[in-house]
C-alpha cells in the first residue's frame, strides 16, 4: 500500500510530465505553423513577381493555405487541452 506522500508524489510528476509534454507540443505546433505561414507569404510574393496578372487567385490561394496551417495549430491546441487536463484526472 502506497503512503499518501508517495501518492501526492506520483500525482505531481504526473502533472508536471503533462504540463511539460504540453507546452512542447504547442512550441512545436506555433514553430510549424510560423513556418507554413512564411513559406506559404514568400512562395505568393515570388508568384506575383513573377506573374502579376495571377495576384486575385495567388492570394486567394495563400489565405486558404494560411487558414489551413493556423487550423491546424488550433487542433494541436485543443488536443493538448484535451490530455493535460482530461486524461491527466485518472
């Protein structure tokens, strides 16, 4: 039978393992979705250089694109919300 300090003990290296696990999840999520955001803005800046007659469809292509890419990060968040704090009370 564990004593109630060994518990108390578990459930804080529990926490913080979660807590921890989740901030580098959402570090990592922010850091992909910057450079998505990046490469997708230079890849529509060089199209329009290069045609400038595309620009309407270039940027309606790269707002759809950067929606998808920060949805995405949205996900991650709610997915980490999700497992630090619900699967975390077992």
């Amino acid at each position: 039978m564990a004593t109630p300090e060994a518990t108390a003990m578990s459930d804080a290296v529990r926490v913080a393992g979660a807590l921890v696990g989740g901030g580098i999840a959402l570090g990592l999520g922010a850091l992909g979705a910057a450079l998505g955001d990046g490469m997708a803005g230079s890849q529509t800046i060089a199209a329009i250089a290069r045609q400038p007659e595309i620009e309407s469809k270039a940027r309606t292509t790269f707002f759809l694109t950067v929606g998808l890419v920060e949805a995405m990060y949205f996900i991650n968040l709610v997915f980490v919300v999700l497992f630090v704090y619900v699967f975390n009370k077992v």
